[in-house]
C-alpha cells in the first residue's frame, strides 16, 4: 500500500511541477500594487552605498549642529517634530520593500525653524523639515507626507548616489575606465575622495526629471500604505506653485513644479487610492482597540 501511494506521489508530481511552471509563467502579468517606475541607474553601483551614508551621516550633524546653535532645532517635544516624527513613523514600514537597507538605516526626523519652503531626506534617512514649508502652506498631514514620502523615495532610490556615481565619471575619475565599471569592491582611494567631495554637495543635488517623476510617485505610493490621502500631492504642488507667485520656495528650484507634474500624480491615483482605502480602513478597524487601558 505504501508503495503504492508512492507512486500516486510521483505520478502527482508531474501535474504539481506543471501547474508551478505555468505559475512563474504568468507571474509577470500579476504586477505588483502600485506605481510602476523603472530600474534603478546602474551609476549608483560606482559608488559604495555605505560610503555615501557616512557623508550624509556627517553633513546631517553639521546641519543640526548649526541649528543647535542657533537655537533654530526643534526640541524633541515640540509639537511639530512630534507630528513630523509620527508620520515618518507610519510610513518608515512601507520602505523597506523599496531599498532592503533602509530597515537598517538609522533614520532620524528633524525640524529647523527657517523661513525656507524646503525639506529633505539624505541618504541613510535623515531627514529635516525646515518650519517655512509647514508655516507658509499651511501643510495637512497629508501634504506633509506626500513632501516626506517624495523625499524618502529619493534616498531609497539612491538618486544622490546614481548622481554622484555620474559624476565619479565625469569628473576626472574617467581614467580609472574599465576597473572602476567592473564594479566598485576594492575601488582605489582616490574615487572615494571624488565621492566624499561630491557628497559635499549633497544639500544642494539637482536631480533630474526622470528621479523627480519616480520620486512623485513612490513617494504617493509610501504615503497611501501608510494610511495618508495621495490626493494631497494635488493640492500640495497647488499650494508650492501660488507660494512661487511670491518669493520662489527653496524646495522649487530644486523641484520644478507645473501642470505636468500634478497630472502625472492625478495619472498615477488610481494606482494608489485603493491602498489608502486598504490602510484607512486598518487603521479605522485598529484604533478602538488602541482606546483599550
Ligand atoms: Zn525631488
């Protein structure tokens, strides 16, 4: 009898192996929820992402360090950074499936009390929001988390890092040719000069259309998991283009605003509304339960 259910076993599976196969053949045409962007930029590979996030880790202690002194960094209860903080942490959760270094990443949340419509993430995490771009246009936490979300997504799509692996090229390194393309272990010392000196201008990185687009739209996508309306990237770009009539926000030269750009997130809604539908309501199911002594 045991012999025979073994061979009903292997006669099984065939059909089991068969069924597997035509799985994985299909597998494609079950896309994954969510926005679609492209493939990460080979450039970043030149230059290690460990390297960047220790240039990072520095100018971001620089940063709170002059605020510090300045008296310009928010204390740990004031309000603001509390609400900043919470809303970094609903949506920290959702990253790690776009960069698998980001669980270990030591994020941190910062507030800078300036008049400058800016906000950042570096790469490793590290994150600042100046007070200008929550005074000034008035931001619900929604349009905060589209700002947190599209600067998050830069650092996880290691769009500084492709930017300074371009430039690792570019700028003089270009002799190294075929050793440094072969990968970036065992990479001579003077590459990672190039890159610390680049990384010197982390603040400052333009990135291209092509990140800004990517970031709009991973950046709506982590805030809709985390329970945020990606309907207020909408209102968020109404909002930075009437402050642009006046004195042009700091985060606009950087971002370029305009019709295409809230079209492509209007393009991109129906994407991600049925995930903010899905955590609203988990969040919704959760909270009574978080009332409980
Ligand atoms: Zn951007």
């Amino acid at each position: 009898m045991v012999t025979g259910k073994r061979i009903l076993a292997q006669r099984l599976r065939v059909p089991v192996v068969a069924l597997l196969l035509s799985a994985a053949a299909i597998a494609p045409a079950l896309a994954r929820e969510g926005v679609e962007v492209g493939e990460r930029s080979g450039f970043a590979d030149l230059v290690p992402a460990q390297e960047l996030e220790q240039t990072a880790k520095a100018q971001y202690l620089q940063i709170l360090n002059t605020a510090a002194e300045q008296r310009a960094l928010g204390p740990p209860d004031n309000a603001q950074v509390r609400r900043l903080r919470a809303i970094a942490q609903k949506i920290i959760p959702f990253t790690f499936e776009w960069n698998e270094r980001a669980s270990q990443w030591k994020w941190e949340v910062n507030l800078v009390g300036s008049n400058q419509i800016n906000a950042f993430c570096m790469p490793g995490g590290k994150i600042v929001f100046y007070t200008g771009i929550i005074k000034t246009l008035a931001l619900t936490d929604d349009e905060v988390a589209m700002v947190m979300g599209h600067e998050i997504a830069h650092a996880l799509r290691e769009h500084a890092r492709e930017r300074v692996g371009k430039s690792t090229i570019t700028s003089g390194a270009a002799r190294l040719g075929g050793a440094l393309l072969s990968g970036w272990l065992g990479i001579p010392s003077s590459v990672m000069d190039i890159a610390a000196q680049q990384g010197a201008n982390l603040l400052t990185l333009k990135f291209g259309r092509e990140d800004e687009s990517e970031a709009d739209l991973v950046g709506m996508e982590l805030a809709a998991r985390a329970g945020f309306d990606p309907r207020a990237g909408v209102s968020l770009w109404q909002k930075m283009s009437a402050a642009n009539k006046g004195a042009p926000p700091q985060w606009l030269s950087t971002h370029p605003s305009g019709n295409t750009r809230i079209a492509e997130i209007e393009a991109n809604l129906p994407k991600v509304m049925p995930l903010y539908e899905r955590a609203r309501q988990a969040n919704a199911a959760q909270a009574p339960a978080n009332k409980a002594p």
